[in-house]
C-alpha cells in the first residue's frame, strides 16, 4: 500500500513539474509572439527575452539575430532613401537656378542684338566687328561668359550626380592599369595654372622627377585631383595651393593644401559622406557628392584618403596609392 502511495506521489509530482513546464514553455510562446507582433509593426528594437539554461534559447538567439540583421539592413536602406529623397530635393532649385540664369542670359544677349536692329540668329558676328557697337558688345561678351559659366557648373552637377547613382548601383565600373603617374598629373594639374592665375592664387606643384608607375584608371584619377582642387578654389577662400607627389617605400603619397579657412571639426567629420556640405547656406550649385565619389574613386584605386584642416589656416588632403613599379631614369 505504502509502495502504491509513493508511487501516486511521484505521477503527482511528475505532472505538476509537467503542467509546470508546459505553462512556462506556453507562456514563453505567448511572450515571443508579442515581442514578435511588436516587431512586424515596425520596432525593430525588440528582442526576445531568454534565459542560458532555456530550452528555447538557441532558437530565441537566432530569431533575435535576424531581427538584428534585418533592422540593420533596414535602417540602411531608410538612410539610401532619405539621401535619395534629399538629392530629389536640391535637384529641383541647383537644376533650376542655373538653367534660370542661362534663359535669362541669352535672352538679354537676343535684346541687345535685336537693339542693334540685327537678326540674333545670324549676325552676332557683325555686331562684334561693329565699332559703334562696343559697349554692347563687352555687355554680350560678359552674359556669354556668364552662361558658359553656369553651363560647366550644371554639367559638373549631373556628372556629379550620375557618377553617384552608379556607385550606388554598383555600375561604375573603373578601367584599372599600369599608369605613368607624374606625367599624367602634370597635365591635369596644367589645366589648373590659368585658373590660379585668373583668381591671384599662389602655386607651389612638387611632383618627381623619376617615373612613378601605378594601377589605376585614368579617367578616375584625373576626378579626384580636379575634385580637390575645385573645392579649395571655390570654397576655401584661399591665396595659395600646394600640391605635392612623392614616392616612398613603394607608396605614392598625393597632398593638395590650401591656406584658405580651413573646416570646422563638425563639418570635418563628416567631409565624405555624401550630400554633405560644409555651408549650408552657400548660393552655389553643389550636389554635396564630390569629396563623397572622391572618396570612393580612390578606394576603388586601392588607396586611401585622409583630410587635416585648421580654422584660419587651411586645409591639406591626403591620398595614399600603392606603386605597382618604380624606374629611376
């Protein structure tokens, strides 16, 4: 009788540790649906609660780690479409602004021909050549020069903005190649020299004289040096620039300094990233995407950037590419 009662005590026992585990294990399902109902709503916060020692753990564990992963891949995906809807945004006032200005230009350029009584169409060069015609002709001359202005910084724009949606598509596909590089930087930093003189802006260029060979994609190479020096003309205020290449250790190393107003550390943080810019307020068209596809041109070179700046005294890039082969002549 006695071994009849133990018995009944342990089934007794046995169940209730049953009816208890059950009860745990469905209050566990009920807590998890919520938590998981709360995240299908869009908190992707949430996680599930769990215990080391719970059977349900390593299951909990890989549910929680792919709600991490998806929230991760979601808040990327909300940042590209809010830099998307930001670029939308600016495309509408730095398309139109200079397109405004180029319509009104050339319509005055058309009434101060059609004041000389000529056909606009055909006879600017007549208007040019007459003597009686010369103050108009220096006001024509100033709206050509005007709207090729506007036109080039539009064309840069778009490049701009192309350049960007390809990278993000993963599109941009760079020619990579063995590259003379002092020869193929003398000639873009050429083009440069009239620019420096027109705004009185000091130079100091230091390049090598030894051939310097490098892996990389011409086109490519030849944005990130005129992105660069573009944005220290136009917006660093500054009366001189320093551009130096030299080779070390089988490392070439690219700076372009300015003496303008240097970057306020806030901005400098985040001088890459793209829409960025540093003015907010500045009139001049800009996608925020240069220094960004900058960036991206040189990693995709196999290299690396870096910016140092000091307000008041300047700005200095710093590009680091690796010299596939060096000839000393």
């Amino acid at each position: 009788m006695q071994v009849l009662y133990f018995l009944l005590a342990i089934s007794l026992l046995l169940n209730i540790v049953l009816c208890s585990k059950v009860i745990s294990i469905n209050k566990k399902i009920s807590e998890s649906n919520e938590v998981l109902d709360d995240i299908k709503k869009g908190n992707g916060n949430r996680k599930i609660l769990s215990k080391d020692n719970d059977n349900f753990s390593e299951i909990i564990y890989k549910i929680n780690e792919i709600v991490y992963l998806y929230e991760e891949k979601l808040t990327e995906f909300r940042k590209k479409e809010n830099a998307n809807n930001q670029l939308l945004t600016s495309l509408s006032h730095d398309i139109r602004t200079p397109l405004t200005s180029i319509i009104g230009y050339t319509d005055a350029i058309k009434k101060e021909l059609l004041k000389d009584g000529l056909n606009y169409k055909y006879d600017l060069q007549s208007v040019i050549e007459n003597h009686n015609t010369l103050e108009n002709n220096k006001i024509i001359e100033n709206y050509i020069d005007i709207v090729r202005e506007k036109s080039y910084s539009l064309k840069e724009y778009l490049d701009n903005v192309f350049d960007w949606f390809k990278l993000n598509s993963n599109e941009f596909y760079l020619d990579l190649k063995d590259t003379e590089i002092t020869e193929l930087s003398r000639n873009i930093i050429k083009s440069w020299i009239v620019i420096f003189e027109e705004k009185d802006i000091d130079f100091d260029i230091e390049i090598e004289e030894k051939e310097i060979i490098c892996n990389l994609d011409q086109n490519a190479y030849a944005r990130v040096i005129n992105n660069i020096i573009q944005n220290a003309v136009e917006h660093s205020k500054t009366k001189k620039i320093q551009i130096s290449i030299k080779e070390s250790n089988r490392k070439i190393f690219i700076t372009i300094k300015d003496f303008g107003v240097g970057i306020e550390p806030d901005d400098l943080e985040h001088i890459f990233d793209r829409l960025y810019k540093c003015d907010k307020a500045r009139n001049k068209v800009g996608s925020g995407l240069g220094l960004y596809i900058t960036k991206e041109l040189v990693e995709k070179m196999n290299g690396c950037i870096d910016v140092v700046s000091e307000i008041g005294k300047g700005t200095e890039f710093k590009i680091n590419l690796k010299n596939t082969r060096f000839m000393q002549d």
